[in-house]
C-alpha cells in the first residue's frame, strides 16, 4: 500500500484545497501516512501571503531533499499559492531539483495524471495555469478534516488588488460557482452527518451567480437546508457588504452571530493607498449596522502595521477604530512586501524596528480589549457545539459558541457520544483567546 502526507500552509481555502487533493490521494489507493518523512508521496501546500510564509516553505523543501536515498519511489509535490509566481517556480526549478511535481492553485483536478506520468516516465511534470475558466469544485471528493464542520467553497480568486495583496496574482480572476450546486454540496453535507457549514470566499460579498443571485440569497438558501445548525462565512469585504446581507443575521436563525470583517487600517489615507475602497466612517457605520441587527454578534478583523507611508498619525487611527469598534479578536501583521505587489515598491517602507513597536502596542490594545470581552462571558451558559478533545487536556473537551468563542470544558459524558453535538456549558473563566467552563445538564 503506498502512502501519502500533506503539509498546509495558509488560510482556509488551501486547508480545503488539502481536503481535496486527500480526496484525489485516497481515490487512487494511497493511504494517510502521519509521519510525512515516511510517506511515499508529500505534497506542499504552500501560502504567500506574507515572506514569512516563504522562508518556512524553502526551509521544509530543504528537509526533504534527502528521502530519496532511503525510499526510490519517493515523490515530492508543491502546490498553492506559492508556484503561481514564475520567480517562485523558477527557484524551485534551480535549487530545488529534488521536488518532482508542481501545479498551480487551479490545476487541483489534474493532480492525478500528474502523478500517474510522474511515476510511469520518471519526469518531472509542472502544470501551472493562470486563469482557469473551469471550476472542478463539484467533482471532487474530498476527504475532510471535521465530521461536524465542513469548508464550502462559493467564490474563487479575488479581484480586489488590494496593493499589498499577493492573492489576486496567486489564485486568478474571481468566480462565483452556481447557486444551486453549492446548495447540492451542502445538502449531501447534511446528510453525511455535517452540522455547520462555514463558506468561503476572498470576499463572500461580492458573491454573484449566473443567474444572478447574491451572498444573501445563498445564506437564506443555506438556512432551508434540513440538517445544518450553523453557517459561518469568511471573509467579509466592507466594501462589498449589502444591507440586505446584513438583515441576514435577523432574519435567518442558522446564520451564525459573527463577523470577520477586515478592517486593515484606521487612516483613511491608507486605506486609500491600500485601494480599499471604503474609509473609517463607513467601516463604523457597517459595525453600527451590525449591532443594530444583531445586538449580541461578534466581531474581528485583520490588520497590518506599518503599510508603507504609515505615520504615527495614521497608526494612531489604527489604534483609535480598534478602542471604537472593541473586537472580539483580531489578526494582526507587519506590513511584508510582496514581490510584484504596488505597495512592494512604494518609496516609504517603514523601518523594521518601528513595526514591531507598533505591532507590540497594537497587540497590547487588542489583547486588553479581547480579555474584557470574554469576561463578560463569565458565570453565563452558552450553547456550544463540540467538536473534539481540548489540545491542553484530555478529560476536557474543546467546542465553539456561536460566537465563534473556543470553549474548553469538562464534562462526563464520553467522546463518542458528545463530539458533533451541542451541549449547554457554564463559563467558569475567561482568557484573552478562550473561555473555560463544565457542561450542565
Ligand atoms: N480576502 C481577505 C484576506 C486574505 S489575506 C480580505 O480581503 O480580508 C488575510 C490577511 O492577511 C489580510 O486581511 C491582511 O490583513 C493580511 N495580509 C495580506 N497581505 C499582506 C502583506 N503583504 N503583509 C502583511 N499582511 C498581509
Ligand atoms: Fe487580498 Fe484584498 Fe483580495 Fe483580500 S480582498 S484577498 S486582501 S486583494
Ligand atoms: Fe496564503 Fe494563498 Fe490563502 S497566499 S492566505 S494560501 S490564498
């Protein structure tokens, strides 16, 4: 039996990409390997959107260079957002000779033939495709991560160019797949027993099929379906966002109180420079929205220090929307050049020890402001669907509020009876990123 590993890197829509290329795997009687340096084929699902992402990805190329001496059939794979850069693939090509297979983030479907030709000719093969106008999702069967909690994939690529972005360059032009093929995938879902569905997207907002639906026509189809408790949806653009999206989270009970809504900066003079398109005043007026409609939903954002041109001025903003909207939690990064970005070749980069001053403040805001939202929390119970065994200990299971909380709490109840299920759990205490409590019966 030959084995597989898959190594991921990035965000959601490689960790689904994963799931696929599993799927792909496991279809041509390849069987799950734990141990990727033991595995006869690994495949590297690689992010680039920030340089860090780089350097660990070549770092982890490196380590694999040797395999080969002790199992022949050995075969290396990259794929991701990373080989959709000529210079990136180039490098692969000069210093990386041992990696046999790399195919582009819309080449997913081919993966098989790539594989069977590697094997049967012994050459190396590279499929990387700019602009795929076929969108394969429906035929794949991927092997997915979570019983309870499935990735749906609704929109592909971005079209936004967001000057710091690598994305739109790595995952090609935006497309939305069909409505009535996403809810097909999600009633099979439902069947197989999946509980919440969270759909994905650049930018969910600017979601539009064919026929001309929108993203609140989806979640409202989302919400019919038998079976599933819970939708999430990631990532909102505060450019793109509808009211009557918005009047989804009054009007459709499934549609989970959260919000991941990206804010990126709080000068309107860098968000202009970021090409944005929305400024701090309607970024504020979408949050008013939101708690107006759904008083108790939970917020959090993206941000980046440091944008090129940043000032202390502009920082301050940064700091003054983070106090004003109070997020529950926020993803917060230095500003990294990326090769072929606008922003990379802006003359005013900020000098690295100002960054990580200002990084440090901003986490120190954001961090105080998490803690005192999830004290709130304390003493109250919440419904919390559970979704396996808590990492710090194994006599505590680790499940979400609808809030997107992480819960960690004890309960009598064995593994196999409240995995997948939602339980009422007492908050006993509250931490900066998570909550702890006991289920009460
Ligand atoms: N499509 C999503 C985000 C995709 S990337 C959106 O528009 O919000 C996830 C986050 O990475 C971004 O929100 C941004 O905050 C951050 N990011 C993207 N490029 C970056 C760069 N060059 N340097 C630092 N952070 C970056
Ligand atoms: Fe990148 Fe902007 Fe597209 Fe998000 S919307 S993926 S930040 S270009
Ligand atoms: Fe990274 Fe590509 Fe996602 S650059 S964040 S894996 S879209």
């Amino acid at each position: 039996m030959k084995t597989y590993n898959i190594i991921t890197y990035g965000c959601q829509m490689n960790e689904h990409d994963s799931e696929n290329i599993a799927g792909l795997l496991e279809a041509m009687d390849y069987q799950f390997e734990e141990d990727a340096f033991k595995a006869d084929v690994v495949v590297i699902n690689t992010c680039s959107v920030r340089e860090n992402a780089d350097k660990r990805f070549f770092g982890v190329l490196g380590q694999f260079k040797k395999v080969r001496t002790h199992n022949p059939d050995f075969v290396l794979c990259v794929c991701g957002c990373m080989p959709q850069q000529p210079h990136i693939v180039e490098k692969i090509n000069k210093q990386f000779s041992w990696v046999d297979i790399v195919f582009g983030t819309q080449n997913i479907a081919e993966f098989p033939e790539l594989l069977e030709k590697r094997i049967s000719t012994g050459r190396k093969q590279r499929s990387i495709i700019d602009n795929n106008p076929v969108i394969d999702e429906a035929e794949m069967k991927p092997k997915r991560m979570h019983r309870h909690k499935a990735l749906v994939n609704i929109t592909f690529g971005c079209n936004n160019f967001c000057t710091y972005c690598i994305v739109p360059y790595t995952r090609g032009r935006e497309k939305s797949r069909v409505m009535s093929e996403v809810i097909r995938e999600i009633e099979c879902l439902s069947a197989d027993g999946v509980k919440e569905v969270m759909l994905l997207g650049q930018n969910v907002d600017s979601y539009r099929d064919p026929a001309g639906h929108t993203f609140a026509d989806l979640i409202r189809a989302v919400n019919k379906i038998d079976g599933i408790e819970r939708i999430r949806f990631m990532t909102s653009h505060p450019k793109d966002i509808s009211d009557d999206m918005i009047d989804c989270f009054r009007t459709c009970e499934k549609l989970c109180h959260n919000i991941h809504l990206p804010v990126q900066s709080g000068s309107d003079r860098l968000l202009k420079r970021m090409n944005r398109h929305y400024d701090t005043t309607r970024y504020l007026e979408i949050v008013d929205k939101l708690r107006a409609v759904c008083p108790d939903i939970t917020i959090s954002t993206d941000i980046i220090v440091a944008f090129p041109g940043e000032t202390e001025d502009d920082f301050e903003g940064t700091l003054d929307i983070a106090r004003r909207v109070r997020y529950d939690s926020a993803f917060t990064f230095i500003y990294s050049p990326r090769e072929g970005t606008p922003a990379a070749k802006f003359p005013d980069q900020i000098p690295d020890e100002i960054a990580h001053e200002r990084f440090d403040r901003l986490v120190d805001v954001m961090n105080r402001i998490s803690l005192e939202k999830n004290m709130e929390y304390k003493g109250k119970t919440y419904d919390v669907l559970v979704e396996g065994v808590s990492k710090n200990a194994d006599d505590t299971y680790a499940g979400r509020t609808d809030g997107f909380k992480l819960v960690n709490f004890t309960s009598d109840k064995k593994p196999e009876e409240i995995i997948g299920t939602t339980v009422s759990v007492l908050i006993t205490e509250s931490k900066t990123f998570s909550l702890e409590g006991r289920e009460i019966t």
